[in-house]
C-alpha cells in the first residue's frame, strides 16, 4: 500500500496506530464516594492527513473489548460478561471520523461515530497534537491526546444496583482519555 494517493484536496498520508504507544483509558464513578480507572489494552487503526487541508483527515480505530483492565480480575470478567460489554456479541469497540473541525493552534475537535456493545452514537473528542518527528529508526511519527465524556446508557450499557443510601453502584457518565502514537505507511 503506498503511503500518500492524490487527492483533488491534495495529498493524503496513511498512518497506522502503534499498539505499543497507544492506549484508551476510562473513568467511572463507583457508589457515587470515588472513581474507578481501567484501560483497554488493545488498540489499533489508521489515521490519514491530508498535507494542504487539517481539516481534512479520517480516523479509524478499533479496541478489543476483551482486553479491559481495571487491575480487578472479577470486576474485569464482570465487565467483559452480559452485564456490560457483552463480549461474546461485541468484541469490538470502533470509531470513524466524520469531520475535524474548530481547530486552533495544536487543538481540534474530531466528530465520529462510535460504537460500543452494537450501538453507535455521535461523539466528539477534543484532541492535542503532542508533536511530530523521526523515531531512531527512520520512520515518522506524531502523537495525539483526546478526551470525550459519554452515558453508558446511551450505549445500552445499564446495568447497575440501588444503594440504600440512594444512588448508585456504577455512574452513567464515563470520561475517555486516549493516547495515540501513529507511524507513517
């Protein structure tokens, strides 16, 4: 596969998620008194940039529901169970961007559809170029910071326990951070 195809826009560049450099973290609050932090392990996808246009590129990730940590084994099988992320049904967690937009110096917002335990909702995270340049190896790299808040609801992800002190077991809203290193193809 070649790493740049013409485009009417310009030149479109294809980068590929490092899994070694790359991960997505979540937080949740936990009987409404702290947060629990887990990550998912596995993560993988491209990136393509469009050299004349910022505005232009498309993102494409995908996660391995199944590599949760939450450094809790039973929790992380409870999560992976029919409960939660169902990952006998949907192993896979995905995003596609549809548009990057209101972007200022190393800031953007990057809009997409992501589908977590087969529903797909409009998200939109707002992300940090970190920087680019060589590696030690010849190859190029950039990095990326984003971050987005969700309802687990609103992905069908509703199991939860009353407290009898009112409130909950598990929070409906979830914060999203990923790290992302890319390589260019």
């Amino acid at each position: 596969m070649s790493s740049t195809t013409a485009s009417p826009a310009g030149t479109l560049t294809t980068w590929s998620i490092d899994p070694a450099h790359s991960h997505v973290e979540f937080a949740v609050r936990h009987l409404m008194i702290s947060t629990v932090k887990g990550r998912f392990a596995v993560v993988r996808g491209t990136v393509q940039t469009d050299d004349t246009d910022a505005l232009k590129g498309l993102v494409d990730i995908e996660i391995d529901v199944d590599s949760i940590d939450t450094r809790e084994p039973q929790r992380d099988a409870h999560l992976r169970s029919a409960d939660f992320f169902d990952v006998e049904r949907f192993p896979k967690i995905t995003f596609v961007s549809t548009r990057v937009w209101d972007a200022s110096g190393e800031r953007f917002k990057l809009s997409g559809d992501l589908t977590i335990h087969g529903v797909t909702r409009e998200v939109t995270l707002d992300v940090t170029s970190e920087g680019r340049g060589k590696d030690p190896w010849g190859g190029e790299r950039a990095g990326f910071s984003a971050t987005t808040k969700i309802k687990r609801s609103d992905f069908g992800l509703t199991w939860n326990q009353a407290l009898e002190t009112g409130g909950f077991v598990v929070g409906d809203d979830v914060k999203i951070a990923l790290e992302i290193e890319i390589v260019k193809q």
